[in-house]
C-alpha cells in the first residue's frame, strides 16, 4: 500500500516537471537558439515542366464570315518550362525560368478572309519567356519577366516586374506591372483589302503588308491570406488599358443594306476584373477548390465565371478531381450579329466573343505522383486533365491537357 | 425582324439602367462585407501546423493544366485577367 502510495506521488511529481517551464523558460530558450544557417547553392536544374494541349471546336458564328460560317478549329499547343534555382549565405534564393511554347492551329473559317475561300487555313504561334526571381530571407520578392510571340499575323513583345513581401498572420501581398507591345498585321478580306497583295494558300503572304500597334498595360495586386488550419483564400485584382489597333482586320460586318465593312472597334480599352479563390481541406482525402470572378470594361461587357474543383485522394499518389466552371457575359455595345448593324454604327463587330451568352466547362483531372516516380524514371509526375466547354451561341469545345514534371 | 445592337437574336429585354445598378451595388456591398468577415477570423498558424495548407491541391493559384484553357477562354470569351493569365495582349485574343 505504502509502495502504491509513493508511486502514484513519484508520478504526480514527474508530470508536474514536465509541464513546470514557465513562459519566462521558454522564451530564453527561444533567445538562445541559434539563427537559421545558409549555404552558397550554385545554380543548378530544378525541374522541367511540359504542358500539352488538344483543342476542338465547332460553332456556326464565325467572326471571318460576318458572324455565320463554320468556326471549326483544331489547336495543338506544347510549352515546355525549365527552371533553374540558386541560393546565397545571406539566405536569398534565386530562381530563373526559361520557357518556349509552340502551338499549331487549323481553322476552317481562315480558308474565308479570301472571298473564293482559297486562303490557308493553318498557322504555328512560337513564344519565347523567360523570368527572373529573388527572395529575401524575410520573405520579399522581386521579380522580371520578358515573352515574345510570333505568329503568321500577330507579334509581341512583352515585359515584367513584380514586388511581394509577406504580412503578419500568414497574409501575402504582391503586385506585378505588364507592357505588352504588340503589332497586327493588315491582312483585310481580299474584296476589302486596299494592298495589292492577297494571301491565298499558294502565297507565303506578302512581306509589303504593313503593321498597326496595339499596347496593352497592366497592373496586378494579388493578397493571399491564411485563414486557419484548413482555410485559405486569394484576392486578385487587376486593371489593364489597352489602346491602339484593338480589332481584327480580317473580320467582317454586314450591315442590314447588305455592304460588308471591317470590324471596327475603339482605339481604347479599360478592363478591370477581381477575383476570389477559397480552397478548404475537409479531411485527407477530399479539397474544395472554389473560384468567383466579376468583369466589366468600358465596351458595356460585364461577366460573371464561378468555378468549383473537388480533388479527391483515392491513396497517397493518386488523385481525381472532377470540376464545373459557369460563365456569364452582357453583350458589348459595340456587337451586334450578321446583317443587324445600320450605317449610323460608329463602331461594329458581329464577333460572337462579344455577345450575351451563357457557358459552361466541365470535366475531370487526374494526378499521380508516386515517391519513385513514374516508371521509376525521372517523371516525377503526371496530369491528365479533360473539358467539354459549350456555349449558348452554339459554339461547343473539347480539350485535353497532360502535364509531365521531371525533377 | 429589328435587333437592338448588343442583344442577340430572341434575347429577352434587359434589366433597366437603375435596376441593374442597384444590383452592382447590392453584390459589391455583400462582396465587401464576406471578404471582410472572413478576414476579420483569421488565426495564427505555425509552420509545424501548415501541413493541410501546403498540400498541393490547397495552392491558391490556378494549375499548370489550366495553361491551355485559359488560353482559348481569352479568345472565346470577352472577359479576360484575375486568373493567372492574361488581362489582355500578347495575342490576337480579347
């Protein structure tokens, strides 16, 4: 009894001493420890990245034709990312992201900006990136960026710069400013082309065909805010100007007396779209990935998309993630559909991208990544993600994306 | 057949000016006040704590799949930006 006595005592005491450190303890402790240590880490290869894309589609709007006529269009695009990732005993870290995109499309309407339809119907879009990271040990970053896109009727130049620091309370905050200075090549329907030289199939196009400049600028605040132990969310916000030749040369309108015009829109842009992102962790095996986006622009457009993803962990390695985005739009001022613009427009377009309509996209994603990955190869990881988009104009969409990350 | 520009065939009339301004308001004023709300519960987490919040599903930007699709969103629909990609330029899109 006496032996049951002490022992019970002895445990007592020792749970008393394990819980005896007064707060004044813990932060001397704390005071004591030693500060974090860096090392020199010379650049070297972190990870590629490789995104490929399939895209179908099929409509009866297209813009070429006035706003009727076929809008099949076949893409197939390829953007491989390298990154490459150092760091410096003062605990900055440096990150460089090299890209190159390459995309092949076919579109039957293109066969259409000659009026016998004898225009070539496909093209390849090249676009170069690359981008230049730097983080602070207390979590500020700055960041620059340049891209280039070449295609048969359109180039650009664009350059980067952004700015984020980290706030109390797990928030973040960044900003990024854009310039993109493009150029649009004139390439008019044949009947309405004031050139001499027409693209047709045979032609490689003519280098006499001149260029008007179309400027974008952009600025970005994105705060990202750590909610609790589960919950997260994102507010970005952006305002973008774009001014210059910011129609299509090759899209026709039909006024109602039956005369085919170009489409001819402002010469100045404002847009600002906000959006909101919520993700919540339910439990182990199930996320909630929510998006909302309100849109509006000084063209009279104002949208609505929401969006809901649910990925589902089926084990450790492997994941499937259903999702449903909905979209809504107001029809610019400017647009109207074949045959209904009148002569005293003084702006038109019959681009169904510019018209009222309802959309929605849905589909499903799938993610592996086991530990040794794929195949026991360097393939890390693999995404398989499909969609089925349609619109309320008629036009209707597929696409298929695989993502391959070596590490 | 007469078609208002900016309304496609068989659409019916839209709301009226005053009305659809008060809607703005009405769900830029709720927008606020959520956003707010759910600032306002904000707790401190620890980095021993962030294993739920670093998940990869949990990152709060859009994914590398989604690179293509917001691509062809840019050029079929008129809004663009707020998602990672493009408010406007670098292509023939909106």
């Amino acid at each position: 009894m006496k032996k049951i006595c002490l022992s019970v005592i002895g445990i007592y005491l020792l749970f008393i001493q394990a819980f005896g450190q007064t707060k004044k303890d813990s932060v001397k402790q704390e005071q004591t420890q030693e500060p974090p240590v860096y090392l020199d880490k010379p650049l070297q290869f972190e990870e590629i990245n490789l995104v490929s894309s399939y895209y179908n589609q099929n409509g009866d709007h297209s813009a070429i034709q006035g706003g009727v006529g076929n809008e099949k269009v076949t893409d197939l695009s390829n953007g491989l990312e390298v990154k490459f990732v150092a760091a410096d005993r003062d605990g900055y870290k440096y990150t460089l992201t090299g890209g190159l995109g390459i995309d092949h499309h076919t579109a039957a309407s293109s066969a259409w900006v000659s009026v016998t339809g004898s225009s070539k119907t496909g093209g390849t879009r090249v676009y170069p990136s690359l981008h230049y990271t730097e983080e602070s040990p207390t979590g500020k970053t700055i960041s620059f960026g340049a891209t280039y896109s070449d295609e048969y009727n359109y180039h650009s130049l664009g350059l980067e710069a952004g700015y984020g620091f980290k706030v109390k309370k797990g928030g973040e905050f960044d900003t990024k400013l854009n310039v993109y200075l493009d150029k649009v090549r004139l390439i008019y329907p044949s009947e309405l082309s004031p050139y001499p030289v027409v693209v047709s199939s045979a032609s490689n196009g003519g280098s006499s065909i001149p260029s008007s400049p179309r400027y974008t600028f952009s600025g970005s605040a994105n705060y990202l805010q750590i909610i609790n132990q589960r919950l997260q969310a994102g507010f970005f916000m952006d305002i973008a100007a774009q001014a210059g030749y910011l129609q299509l040369p090759f899209h026709r309108v039909y006024f109602n007396n039956g005369s085919v015009h170009v489409e001819d829109l402002p010469a100045f842009r404002f847009k600002i779209p906000a959006g909101i992102r919520l993700n919540y962790f339910v439990n182990d095996r199930v996320i909630i990935r929510s998006y909302y986006r309100y849109y509006m622009d000084n063209w009279g457009i104002m949208a609505h998309t929401a969006n809901i993803e649910i990925p589902v962990k089926i084990n450790p390695f492997f994941s499937i993630a259903p999702y449903y985005r909905y979209y809504t739009q107001t029809a610019s001022q400017y647009f109207a559909p074949y045959k209904a613009h009148t002569r005293k427009d003084s702006y038109y377009t019959s681009n169904y991208s510019y018209s009222a309509f309802n959309s929605s996209f849905y589909g499903v994603g799938i993610h592996t990544a086991p530990p040794n990955g794929l195949w026991k190869t360097t393939l890390s990881s693999l995404d398989v993600r499909y969609g089925h988009y349609g619109q309320t104009t008629g036009l209707n969409s597929n696409v298929i994306s695989f993502v391959f990350v070596w590490k | 057949m007469h078609v208002r520009p900016g309304s496609i065939i068989g659409e019916p009339v839209s709301l009226s000016g005053k009305t659809a301004l008060k809607m703005k308001k009405s769900t830029f004023t709720f927008l606020c006040i959520s956003i707010l709300f759910l600032l306002s519960s904000c707790v401190s987490v620890k980095e021993y704590q962030k294993n739920k919040l670093n998940d990869a599903d949990m990152a709060l930007s859009s994914r590398k799949a989604e690179k293509n699709e917001l691509n062809f969103q840019s050029y079929r629909e008129g809004a663009s930006g707020a998602n990672g990609g493009k408010t406007g330029g670098g292509c023939g899109c909106n």
